[in-house]
C-alpha cells in the first residue's frame, strides 16, 4: 500500500493498542525480551561494568598525565572522578539487587598504554560508546525506580564524556 496513509493494521492482543504499519511487529515475547526487566541478567552486566570503571579510571589518569595542557588534564580528571562515582553507584546497586558487596575483580586486566595522547583519545571516545551499549542492558535489566535513575545518571555522564573527548581530540587536531 505505497503512497497512502498508515492505516491501523488491528490491535494487538499482547499490548492492548493498535499496530500501525505493516508488516505487524512480532508477538512478545521476541521483541520484547531484550527490554523486560531480569535482575538475574543484570548481575553479571554490573561485574563487567565494575571491572571497566576500574580500567577506565587508570586509562584516565595517563590520559592527564598526558594532556598538552593543564586545562585539558582537568577536564580529563573530572572524567575520571566521574567514572570512580559511577563504579560506587553499580557497587551499590548490585549490593541493593543481590545483598553482596561486589569489589574490583582481582583479574582484572592490566592498563596498555596508548601509542599516543591523540590515540588515547580515540580509544576514550570509542570506549565511552561501548560503555553505554553496556550500560543500556543494565538499564532494561534492573527494577525499580531508584536503580533506574541512578544508571539514567551514569549513561548520560558517559554522553557527556564522550561529548568532552570528542572536543579534545578535535582541538589536538586543530592545534
């Protein structure tokens, strides 16, 4: 039915509202599954989302360690001050999900320095993005409001960590 308007294709039996468009969206709970709420998976997304805060933290460091300027390593610590905040909020959010304290895992991998400051940069940027492909599952994994808003919280700091590295690596370019 090209060229014409989107008509209701009928109401869906599982959510209760009409479906527009065709094809019809598969049933629950396919489409869904990924967005119901699993404690259970969430465990295991919050252990791996510790273990990189961890690493990012000592990442950052070098990184301002590193910064051409004083300006910019200040920018990059606020950064890393963030991700030890967002290592404390997953720590108690799965102590409120499971009543166990959970550390930094003594496995955790070894920090690799960069080749470069500019290559550093590219490895923040793409690893802030990563993150919050991480942190997503987290959030559709957890209940409640209070857990839900305190990853709201820590996926928009890596929005905005992004934001700043990008900045950063765009003025090293630019200079």
């Amino acid at each position: 039915m090209l060229g014409t308007a989107w008509q209701p294709a009928g109401i869906s039996p599982a959510w209760g509202y009409p479906i527009y468009g065709y094809p019809r969206p598969a049933d629950p709970p396919f489409i869904l599954s990924p967005y119901l709420t699993d404690p259970n998976r969430a465990g295991p997304l919050i252990r791996e989302a510790v273990k990189d805060e961890r690493a990012d933290e000592q990442f950052y460091d070098y990184l301002a360690k590193n910064a051409p300027s004083q300006t910019d390593a200040s920018m990059i610590e606020a950064i890393r001050n963030d991700e030890r905040k967002h290592r404390s909020m997953f720590q108690q959010i799965y102590a409120g999900l499971t009543g166990q304290i959970l550390t930094v895992p003594a496995d955790a991998e070894p920090f690799q320095e960069p080749a470069s400051y500019a290559d550093g940069l590219t490895r923040a940027i793409m690893g802030e993005s990563g993150a919050l492909e991480l942190y997503r599952q987290i959030y559709f994994a957890v209940p409640g409001e209070m857990y839900k808003n305190m990853l709201f919280e820590i996926m928009t700091d890596e929005i905005k960590h992004g934001i700043r590295y990008n900045y950063l690596y765009a003025k090293l370019k630019k200079d």
